[in-house]
C-alpha cells in the first residue's frame, strides 16, 4: 500500500558566526574590548562621503568597515562578515568584504520600498578573539522633486529634432536623485502620431564641475506637428508620480528643413582609455517638398564643452543629391552626455536640429561592475560527459554604462578539466559562452566543485568622495593584484598550492598582466584611467577585473546518508507511539547537492493483514501531503523534514519508507529504510 507525504517542510542549512564582544552602535565607533583587541567598526556614508545614519527607500548607500588593533594600527587581509537584523528593509552585498592595506573595506546597502529601522552588523575573528559592531540606522521615504522640462531649442523646424530633458532631485536634500527612476514623456503631437518621443528613459547620475546631477533625456522628432506642442513628464518612484509640462514651438514646413539622421557610435570613450575617441554625426537638408537638397551651408554648435569637447569644422556644406552634412564630435576629458545643434545659415527664422546625445565614458569595465553567472550552477556533470550550461559574464564601467560592442572576455576552467569556450565579445555590456562536461573529475580540488574564472581588461573601483569624476589622493579604492583561479572556495589574496582529490599537487593559476612570470598583488596605487595628477604616470592604468563561479558535477547518485529514520522522536510505534519523523538530505555521492531538475518520490510499501473476519491484524503506516521534489538550480544541499503516523499499533512488519530518485539523464535509484 502506498501512502502520501504528511508534511515537507523545507529548509536550507546555513552556518551562522557568534560570540561576539561588546557590540557599538549609532556612529559605529570601534568595539572596546581588552587589552591588545582589534578594533572594528561600521558607518554608512552618503555621496559626499560622511557619516550618515539616515539612508532612502529603492537606494543603494555606501557602507565602509575600519578595522584596527588595539594601538589604531589598521589590520589589513582580514575577512568581515556584514550582516542586518532584519531582510524586510534591506540586503548587503557584498556580505563579506576584505580589509585593504589601510584597514578599510567597502560594501554596499541596498535598500528596498519599504521603511523603518534597522541595524548593521559587522563580525570578525582575530587571532580566536571575536569582535563585532553595530551601525543603527533609518530607511526614509524617498521624496522627489521634478524639474520644468529642459528644451534645447524653443522653436524647431518642420522635420527636425530636439532635446528634452528634467532633473530629479531629493526633495529633502535638495541633491541629485541617485535611484534610477523612468521618466515618460508624451504630447498631444506624439499622441496623434505627429511627433515622435523617446520614452521612457532611464535617469541618469552625471558629475560635472564636481557637482551631481539626475537627468533623463529625451529626443523630440516632429513628423508633421506645426504649431505649438506641450510636452509633459512623468515620473514615478514608491507609487508617488511627478509632472511637469513646457511648450515646444513646431515651424510649419518651409525650404531649407533640416533634420538629425545619425550619430555613430553613440558611446565614445574618454582619450587615453584605448576605445573610440570620436563620432561622426550627419544631419539631412531638405527642401520644402522634403526632397534631399545640397549646397546648403550648415553651421554647428555643441549644447557643452565640458572637459574639452570639440568638433572638427564648425560648419559643412550638405552633398548633392542626399542633402547630408556631418560633422565629427572629439570626446573631451570628463565622461558626459552631449548634443550637436545643425542650423540652416541664413534662414530667418533660423532652422535648426539637434542630434540624439552622445555618451562620453571610459569605456573600460570597473572591478565592481564585472560578474559572472550560470543558467544552471548544479548541472549533471560528474557521471556524464557532453552535458552543458552557459555562462554570462556582464561588465559596466564605473558610470553604470555598459563597455562597448567588442570588448573581449577570457575564460579559464579549474585544472582544464571541461571543455569551455576560450572567449567572447560583449553586446550590450554581455555575453555568454557554453561549459561542457569532460575530463578528469578526480583532479578537482573540491570533490565535484569546479571553479571558473572570467577576466578582461579594465579598472580599480573608486569611492569618488568629491564628485569630481576622477580619482584623487586620499580617496578609497578596491586596491587588488593579478587574477587568479581561487580553486578551495577560500579567502585568500594571492595564489595557492593545493591537493586535488586523488591527492596530487594542485597550484593555482593566475593570469601574468604585466608578463613578468611571478604573481603580483596590490600595488597600493589606484590602476584605473580617471586619476588626477597626483597619481604617478608610471602606475598601470589597467588591470584585469575577474569573476569567478563554482559549477557543481552533481553526479548520478545518491550519498549513503540521504534517508535518515527515525529521528529524536523514535520508531513508529516505538513504546506505543503514533507519530515519527524522518529527514532527507538531497546530498550526491559526492556530498554536494543532487543535480536541478531531478526528480524525487516518497512513498511507504507495507503489507495489510486481515483476519477471517476482515479485522484488520495490523494498520498502515501513514504519510500525508506533498510526495515529490524537483531540485532547483542551486549550490545548497535541500533538507526535509518529514512526519509519519498510524492510526494504531502495530504497523506492518515489512513497512518500509521508499525514496525513489530520477536523475535528469534518465538514471534512476532508490533508497529505503524500514520503518519498525
């Protein structure tokens, strides 16, 4: 007789660190403990790099760790563990963070929609002392205010184009609004198909002369609109939405129109990053039949030339025949957005257009602004060759842009065990390549843990604590050596010399930047592009920035442990009891977790016994509820828990609870323990 699962309840086992000292509060000044402790302590800090215990719903506040002995000296290469009292408010990440060589280290708080207090918790072991802190702290509602809609031009001809654009600030603070919030916008033009509107768009943080600021831009296409339009944006953050309206005036189609056509490539990077430092933008001249018209003298402006941005002419003369006239925008020294405004010379009342902005930017992924993810992180390898999951490497540089279409990614496999394609060029700031099972497992370093690391070209991270865009002196930064292969899944700054599984001598690799044939670790100087003077010129300005992920081989059967019955409780019917527990572990032959997608099945085989009379001799031991599991993709082993019950005693004496396991190959297995 088969019975049913009476209760499954799930839970993923985690280790949890304890044994604290004194734990500080508020300010987070260092714990206090006895003679010749460390020092720990923890703050949030805002943009201008202040303590600040006071942070906004839907943002992401900077969190900066200080660790020092008992003489202030900074302890440097040691692990802190973060933590917050509650999850409702906010998450860490990431949520263990490693001291750098002045004893600091950095994370982020990223909080979600909902408000309150809360408190941050910092934890370390020295030297087989426990220390922790404490940072408490609020979560506001985030208030915002919109700005009357920017028009680059107050009047645009028939056919042309131009920018429109609103600031989003804190109400409260009166700054920059850092939370990236989709501003629309619309017209009664674009509403009836006589215009076009780019919309929505994202808000984007921007630092020029030291200064910040929120903007969302839009481009405003008339089509045939003539007259006035009133163009209206809309935002919308933590269910409150913002409006602000301006009038737009459309010239009625007249000779000598001109419109944007083009802008390639709309991302040019900084000079001296190594990308693209220039853009060629073409407009159209048309004549008032809207027929492409040459000979035309078209002269050009620039809406910024902040950190010395140029055009090449400052006025061209449309081609014969086509009508187009271009011109080339040379990045300058400070990352920005901008225009290029084309005006008909000559006309009265002057014809003018604007192109769609152009992003100037590094161009270069930063080291925090680099991950590498797995559509399946337990996938059936160990037992089986030729099974695959892909891998996504994404990078952005240090403005949240991503890197250009092209830039390349290198991929490196634990002991070149599998098979994984070398390399690929991003698209849109990602790109993915296929791992595939083969090789000899036994040479892993983790019995069926496989880590594969990602690495490219880019930048140090930086806290820019002055807003100015670049690094300078006495700013904090993620100070790191040459990439390497972390194979045991441990902390630890440079590379080791490991055993694998069958017992054989495993040395970690480490891709040589400079070439010099030994490992180097931090410098102690900032390698990244965006410095100011004060950095040596014979500091590297680049790095690689790495990732890493651990694939499981989840192997094709079972660990010796995946049953256990019974539990504290004891046996079913044991000194007349009615009810047992029982687990399940989810565990490979390995130890690991089973691979995604297998299946499993409980269930109770026992024989009912009647007399004569057709009174039953024994009674059926009983299971209710949910009776099967597929694994997710994930790296933790699932526990259950699970009740069985009769309705009296005995049970049969052949009852046994059965595990029945069907891997995604088509393998299947069972496990079974008796339940007397």
């Amino acid at each position: 007789m088969r019975g049913l699962l009476l209760l499954l309840l799930f839970a993923v086992l985690a280790a949890c660190g304890g044994g604290a000292s004194d734990v500080s509060s508020g300010a987070a000044s260092a714990v206090a403990v006895a003679s010749g402790a460390a020092q720990l302590s923890v703050v949030l800090q805002d943009s201008a790099g202040q303590t600040s215990a006071t942070v906004y719903a839907n943002s992401i506040s900077a969190l900066v760790v200080t660790l020092s002995d008992a003489k202030g000296q900074p302890l440097s290469n040691r692990v802190v563990k973060l933590g917050v009292s509650t999850s409702s408010l906010s998450q860490i990440s990431p949520d263990t963070v490693l001291t750098d060589a002045s004893g600091r280290a950095q994370s982020q708080l990223i909080s979600n929609d909902n408000t309150g207090a809360d408190s941050i918790n910092a934890s370390i072991d020295v030297d087989g002392k426990s220390y922790s802190a404490a940072f408490n702290y609020s979560v506001r509602s985030l208030n915002f205010a919109l700005s009357t809609p920017k028009l680059d031009l107050s009047t645009v001809s028939a056919g042309g184009s131009v920018g429109v654009s609103v600031n989003l600030s804190n109400s409260d603070t009166g700054l920059a609004l850092e939370t990236p919030v989709n501003v629309s916008f619309s017209s009664p033009c674009a509403d009836a198909g006589k215009a076009l509107m780019s919309s929505p768009v994202l808000s984007v943080v921007s630092t020029v002369n030291g200064v910040k600021a929120a903007v969302a831009s839009s481009t405003y296409q008339d089509k045939s609109c003539a007259g006035s339009d009133e163009i209206t944006a809309t935002a919308t953050l933590g269910g409150v939405s913002r409006s602000a309206k301006a009038t737009l005036s459309v010239l009625a189609a007249l000779a000598g129109n001109i419109e944007f056509v083009s802008a390639v490539p709309e991302l040019i990077s900084l000079p001296g990053t190594g990308g693209n430092t220039s853009a060629v933008v073409q407009f159209k001249v048309k004549d008032l039949q809207g027929s492409p018209l040459g000979g035309q003298w078209v002269d050009f402006a620039l809406n910024t030339t902040v950190g010395g941005i140029t055009l090449v002419q400052s006025a061209a003369q449309s081609q014969p025949g086509t009508g187009l006239v271009q011109v080339v925008v040379n990045a300058g020294a400070v990352s920005t957005v901008v225009r290029v405004t084309a005006t008909l010379r000559g006309a009265n009342p002057a014809i003018s257009s604007q192109s769609n902005a152009l992003t100037i930017s590094t161009g270069l992924p930063h080291q925090n602004g680099f991950s590498l993810s797995a559509d399946i992180v337990n996938p059936e390898f160990y037992t089986l060759d030729g099974n695959s999951v892909v891998l996504t490497a994404r990078a952005s540089d240090r403005f949240g842009n991503p890197v250009p279409d092209g830039s390349a990614v290198s991929f490196m496999t634990e002991g070149g065990i599998g098979t994984i394609t070398p390399r690929c060029t991003m698209v849109n700031g990602a790109c993915s390549v296929t791992l595939v099972s083969s090789g000899n497992r036994q040479k892993l370093v983790g019995a069926g843990r496989m880590t594969v690391l990602a690495h490219m070209v880019g930048e140090e991270s930086f806290n820019d604590l002055n807003g100015n865009g670049v690094f300078d002196t006495g700013e904090s930064w993620s100070d790191q050596g040459e990439a390497f292969l972390n194979a045991d899944e441990t902390a630890h700054a440079a590379p080791m010399t490991l055993l694998a599984v069958d017992g054989a001598g495993y040395v970690e690799p480490f891709i040589d930047f400079n070439g010099d044939g030994v490992y180097n670790g931090p410098d102690g100087q900032y390698n990244g592009v965006l410095r100011s003077a004060s950095i040596p010129s014979s500091v590297a300005k680049t790095i690689h920035v790495s990732s890493s992920r651990v694939v499981i081989w989840s192997a094709s059967a079972l660990g010796s442990n995946v049953l256990t019955y019974p539990l504290s409780a004891g046996r079913l019917c044991a000194s007349g009891s009615l009810i047992s527990q029982f687990a399940l572990a989810l565990r490979d032959a390995n130890g690991n977790v089973l691979p995604a997608k297998t299946q499993l099945d409980l269930e109770i085989t026992q024989t009912v016994l009647v007399d004569a009379l057709g009174n039953a001799i024994n009674n059926p031991a009983q299971l209710t509820g949910l009776s099967s599991f597929t694994v997710p993709s994930t790296a933790v082993v699932p526990q259950f828990t699970g009740t069985l019950s009769a309705v009296a005693c005995p049970i049969p004496a052949d009852a046994q609870l059965v595990v029945k396991v069907k891997f995604p190959s088509g393998v299947e297995t069972s496990q079974s323990v008796p339940l007397n």
